[in-house]
C-alpha cells in the first residue's frame, strides 16, 4: 500500500491525489485502505517519515564511518547522492512536497534539518575554534549543499556518474570546511 501511495503521491502531489487513485493502484478496496490509514493525510505523513528515517539512517552511517572529517564529508555527500538516486522518489515527498506549507509536515522536515545540521555541527565544533552557532550554521550550509547538489543531479539524467558528481561536491565543501582553525 505504501508502495502504491508513493506512486500517486509523486505523481499527482497530495493535494492531486486521491484515496480512490491509491486504493485501484495497491488493489486493495478503500475501506481495506481506511483500515490501515485513517486517511490520506495519515497516509503520506507515515510515508514522510519512512523516508525521513531512511535519509537519517544513510547519513547517520556516513557520520559514522570513520573519526576522519575528510572521510565523514565525503561518506555524507554520498549518502545525500544515493538517497536522491533510489528508485523510491522519496528525496521528492523529503524536498519538494506539495505539502510543505502544512506545519506539521514543515516542522518533521525542520527537525530533520535541525538534528542532522547539530550532528555536523558537532563534529565541526569537536575539531575548531567555532561556537556551537557557527558550527551549526557551517553544518547547515554543508547539509544545504548536499541536497541542492544532489537534486540538481538527479536532474542531469545520468550525464554525470553519481560517484563523479558527489565528490565534486565533497572536495568543495572539504576545501572549504577544512580551512577552518583547529582546535589547540
């Protein structure tokens, strides 16, 4: 069902799908659909926050990875690429939802960026002189990077190889991020 949903989702945006469209596209009756999802707003918030905890989980891993910064912004620049290049479309109800003018959808994706801005912020501030609101605008700035970049290459119809494009971005920000003073 959350497969079909998507599916419509993407296709027609919230406000253009419908319950009935999501219902014939997973072959399910809608009452069978009511039973799980009270209704199509419920429905797309659990697909929201199904491709919210993915993105969190690639970029989790990343962070991760390694204790070497440079490895770290590299491994996040990919993470944000490979979210964008699954099959899924999800990086689409993550970055250009209809329905972002709804609070509640904008304060999910907010503290999506909140949180994982802090992570990068402190590992930024663990290695520099910066306070933690510089850091956390610094951690912004690379997340905010790594999103645009990686939307604009999905856009690019596979003109660029996805490892080619993510570490373009990545020496850019790491040129940028490692020029900071380190911590004595």
């Amino acid at each position: 069902m959350l497969h079909a949903a998507q599916e419509v989702f993407v296709s027609h945006g919230f406000h253009g799908a419908a319950m009935d469209e999501i219902a014939e596209a997973a072959h399910v009756s809608k009452p069978v659909l009511y039973q799980h999802f009270p209704g199509k707003r419920e429905l797309y918030m659990a697909l929201l926050d199904n491709h919210l905890n993915t993105l969190t989980e690639f970029l989790a891993n990343a962070l991760n990875s390694t204790t070497d910064n440079k490895l770290r912004v590299r491994e996040t620049m990919r993470a944000y690429f490979r979210f964008v290049a699954q099959d899924s479309q999800g990086h689409r109800m993550v970055f250009e939802s209809d329905l972002t003018n709804d609070a509640e959808v904008s304060a999910r994706i907010e503290e999506f960026n909140a949180r994982f801005a802090n992570s990068i912020a402190g590992v930024i501030a663990e290695d520099t002189r910066l306070s933690p609101l510089e850091a956390t605008l610094l951690g912004r700035a690379l997340a905010g990077m790594a999103q645009v970049s990686a939307r604009y290459w999905l856009e690019t119809d596979g003109n660029l190889d996805i490892d080619a494009a993510s570490e373009l971005v990545y020496r850019l920000a790491w040129r940028g991020i490692s020029r900071f003073p380190k911590e004595i």
